[in-house]
C-alpha cells in the first residue's frame, strides 16, 4: 500500500499495461477493498444503529423498499461502470486530455440526472410502500427524505469511476473512510443526543454526504495533479455523452432489474412477517461483507483490461481475468470461514430478539454460500464492462434474478415456505455463474467503444 502511494500516475500506468498481473492485481486490489470494507461498514452501522436504537421494525421497513431506493441509485452506477471503461481506455491510449474530456461530462451530466431524479423519490414513496402496518411508515419515510441524498450519491460514484479508472484507487478508499466517520459521527448526534428517530439517520446521511461532497470537489478542481479538472474547461460534448448514455443504459437496466427483483422478492417476504424481513436485512448487511472482496477484485479487472484493450493487448487482458478469478475464489473461501465462525457474534450486535436471530442465522448458513459463484459472475462481468459490451451483464443479471432467483422462490415457496428465499438466492448465483463463464470462453475480446 507504501509503495503504491508513492506511485506517480505514469508509474502506476506502466504497472498495469507491462507489469505482473497477480502482482498488479493484488496492488490495486488492496486499497479497492479496503474501500469496499469502509463501504459495506456504512450499512453495516446505519442498521446497528437502526436496529438497536431504533428497533427491528424500523430495520425491516428501510429494508423493505431499499431495493426500490437503489433502482435509482443504479442509474449512476450505469455511468460509472462505462465512465470507467471509457476513461480507463483513453488512459491506456495515452490520451490524457480525452481523460480529462469524459471524466468532466460524466461528472457534471451525473449530478444534474441525480437532481431530476429527487421529485420522482419523493413522490413515490407512499405508492411503494409495503402493506404492513407495523413498517410501512417507516418505509415511506425512509423513502421520501432519502431523495435529498440522491446528487451527492451519484458524484461520490462517479468520483470512484474516475479514480479508479486513472489509477488511484486509494483515493476513494480515504473518501469512505471520511464518510464512515461523518456518518458515525451524525448518527450519534442526531439519534442518540437529538433523539430525532428514522429522520435523524436520514438526515445523518445527508450531512455526511454534503461535506464528503465538498472534499471530492477539492480533489477534483482544486489539488494540483495530472488530471485536474476546471469547471471553466466544461463544453457539452455532444458525441461523449451520447456514447456514454448508449453504452450506459444496459448496465443501468441490469442494476434496475436486480434491485426490481429484489422489491418483488421482499414481497414475497412479507407474507411470513417482519421477523423474517427483518433477520434477511440483517443477514444481507452481513453478507456484505463477504461479497464486497470480489466486487473490489471486479472493478482492478476492469481498470487493468480496460487499460489493456485501449492498447489491443489481449492476451494480457485474458491473463487478467484468469487470475483474478483465481484470486478471487481463494478470499471467498477465507471470508466464508470467517464470516461463518463468527456468524452468532455478529449477529448480537444487532441486538435482535430470539426469533429474528434465529432467522438471521438460517440464511447465513444458506446464502453464505454463494460468495463462490458470485466472485466468478462479478469478475466474468468486469470484463465485459471493460470492452464496453454492457448488453451480456444485462441479459445475464436479469436471468440471474428475475428467472434463475424469482422464479425458484415462487416454485418452491409452497413447501420450502421463506427457505426458499435463501435457497433461491444460492441456486441463482451458481448457475448464472457458470452460464457466464461459458459465454466469455466463447466470446471475441474486442472493445465496444467509439469515441468519434
């Protein structure tokens, strides 16, 4: 970590394009996951918090209608997986002033998209609200206050693109750390002194988010380095954003479907009670952390491929993908381990009652599980966002939920009953695994980017 910070850009440059690749991998991955960590800690604490000043209901409520909450989210995520492929070629070309170019529009054309979307949040709160009495307020609460946090989401994921894709991942790394610290630091003023309830950990988040705001700005256009923004600089560049939002719109369908799948699964949910929901939002907040490693290990994939094709190296970018697999089979299995062994301390932290850890711990020794085959499908995934072919994710991330996942449930729900859950989530993730491993052996390693 040291000796990556001493890295200049071209230096890291250089690593990545002719340097080891398990090496490289490993280099990058460090400050990747760490970040990772830092950002799976977030909810990790927001629902410690939730959960034990709170109380489970207002856990299950957030819960119920955070997919639909990251539906929206998952526009930016769409611009940042192609702001990311499309920076990180430019950056293995060597063209710096393009870098500067896309890194500009994405930013700028993402924040003004994340205030149009604020009215739609808002307004659509009581309609998607679950039909439980006991969490539905929250729920609309949750939802409603939430889209003020929206723009500030959307640039700090934009942020991460840019930074990751020029080299500096340990720069998103110290902006969660700053996060993290904020979001602790609000929690407790507005929860625990102010006593301010769910509109306290909501407002926590705006905080945070509006001074971790004002920091990127400062890395962005103010602190001199090699790609230093100027907002005096910005020309609405017709032909970049037009790509940008073709290549954009399968990767955001793709994270829409999932977190849709989701709402509709937590419907399914419902039915056997707030218990239930609340122990899976639990387990999933656990799970996280697991499944955060590979997720990190996919974005280094990204960079390094996406840097690699922009040079037309293909056998280094196949190399890549190779061993980042490896490496990331071998952390699921440590993580699984570990999550598993300290599974029943974990779970104390939230304080539940007897019923809801009971519920947590039946789907951790289920769904625990499938960190194996999502390590393959998320780094078999990179490599398509690195060639800017975003349409095989889509296909393969809405067969993964909505057919391999929602349909399982619905099939076996009769007589798994809210087992099924936890098992359909297992099932869908080895088989669209393996179903996407076969399509990258079969498929053309070429890039799907046009610049002009």
């Amino acid at each position: 970590m040291n000796n990556l910070l001493k890295m200049n850009l071209d230096e890291r440059r250089e690593m990545i394009i002719h340097g080891d690749t398990v090496k490289t991998i490993l280099f990058l991955t460090i400050p990747t996951f760490m970040m990772a960590i830092v950002q799976v800690l977030i909810p990790f604490s927001d629902g410690l918090f939730l959960n034990k000043i709170l109380g489970t209901d207002v856990g299950a409520g957030v819960s119920y209608v955070q997919p639909v909450y990251n539906m929206l989210i998952a526009i930016s995520q769409g611009l940042s997986v192609v702001a990311m492929s499309m920076i990180g070629q430019l950056n293995g070309k060597g063209d710096f002033k393009g870098v500067k170019n896309v890194s500009l529009q994405v930013l700028i054309f993402g924040f003004i998209l994340g205030i149009f979307l604020m009215p739609i949040c808002f307004l659509g709160s009581d309609f998607l609200a679950p039909n439980d009495p006991a969490i539905r307020n929250y729920a609309i609460t949750y939802f409603a206050l939430s889209s003020l946090i929206i723009p500030f989401q959307f640039m700090a994921s934009i942020f991460n693109a840019i930074k990751s894709a020029t080299g500096e991942p340990e720069a998103t790394f110290y902006r969660m750390i700053v996060l993290l610290i904020l979001k602790i630091f609000f929690n407790v003023i507005y929860l625990t002194i102010f006593k301010m309830g769910l509109k306290g950990a909501i407002f926590a988040s705006l905080t945070a988010y509006f001074f971790t705001a004002i920091w990127m700005y400062y890395d962005l256009f103010v602190r001199e380095s090699k790609f230093k923004l100027s907002i005096r600089e910005y020309r609405f560049d017709y032909l970049v954003v037009k790509e940008m939002v073709r290549l954009s719109i399968p990767t955001m369908l793709s994270f829409t479907s999932i977190n849709l799948g989701f709402y509709l699964i937590n419907s399914e949910i419902e039915i056997y009670g707030a218990d239930v929901l609340a122990g899976l939002s639990i387990a999933s907040q656990i799970n996280n952390i697991c499944f955060s490693v590979p997720t990190s290990i996919g974005t280094t994939v990204t960079t390094m491929i996406s840097m690699n094709i922009g040079l037309g190296n293909v056998k280094k970018s196949k190399d890549i993908y190779k061993k980042g697999v490896i490496i990331g089979e071998i952390v699921a299995l440590i993580l699984l381990i570990l999550i598993l062994s300290t599974s029943k301390y974990l779970i104390a932290l939230y304080d539940p009652s007897d019923n809801v850890a009971l519920k947590t711990q039946e789907a951790l020794n289920i769904y625990t599980y499938s960190v194996f085959p999502f390590a393959l499908f998320i780094i078999t995934q990179s490599v398509f966002n690195a060639l800017g072919r975003n349409v095989y994710p889509l296909i393969m991330s809405f067969l993964r939920i909505w057919v391999f996942r929602y349909l399982f449930i619905i099939q076996t729900s009769s007589y798994l009953k809210y087992y099924s859950i936890f098992y359909g989530n297992l099932f869908s993730n080895f088989l669209a695994a393996a179903i996407f491993y076969v399509i990258i052996k079969k498929s053309s390693w070429r890039s799907n980017i046009k610049y002009e």
